[in-house]
C-alpha cells in the first residue's frame, strides 16, 4: 500500500487546512475544516495498491524518524 496527503487547493475560500502526523506510525493526515453555521470537518488521505516495479519496491521496517 502507499499513501500520501493530497495536494492543496490553490483558493481554499474559509477552508483551514493543516496536517496531522501520527508519531509511532508515521501515518499523516490532512484535515480540513470550516464553520459555516456549523462545523464541517473531513479527513483526507490518498492510497493504492497495484502491482509493484520490483527493482524499485523498498521494503519499511520502521516508521521514519521526524
């Protein structure tokens, strides 16, 4: 599996967005939020699988280091 945060928007508009790392895993997400009357939260993380190119697969044994 890999993943990554999605890029952000050019006009966010009253959108904050910030991102959020967990330590132990190394797992990071994007948060977005806003009020407009209410709360509006969203979690945003991208991922895949598909079949690996053998000679460029690097096999993680721990989380990196921040």
């Amino acid at each position: 599996m890999a993943a990554r945060i999605p890029d952000v928007p050019a006009i966010t508009g009253d959108t904050e967005i910030s991102v959020v790392s967990d330590v132990c895993s190394g797992l990071t997400i994007q948060v977005r939020d806003r009020y407009d009357g209410r709360l509006e939260v969203s979690y945003m993380l991208m991922y895949g699988f598909a079949a690996g190119n053998k000679p460029m697969i690097e096999r993680i044994v721990r989380p990196a280091t921040l």
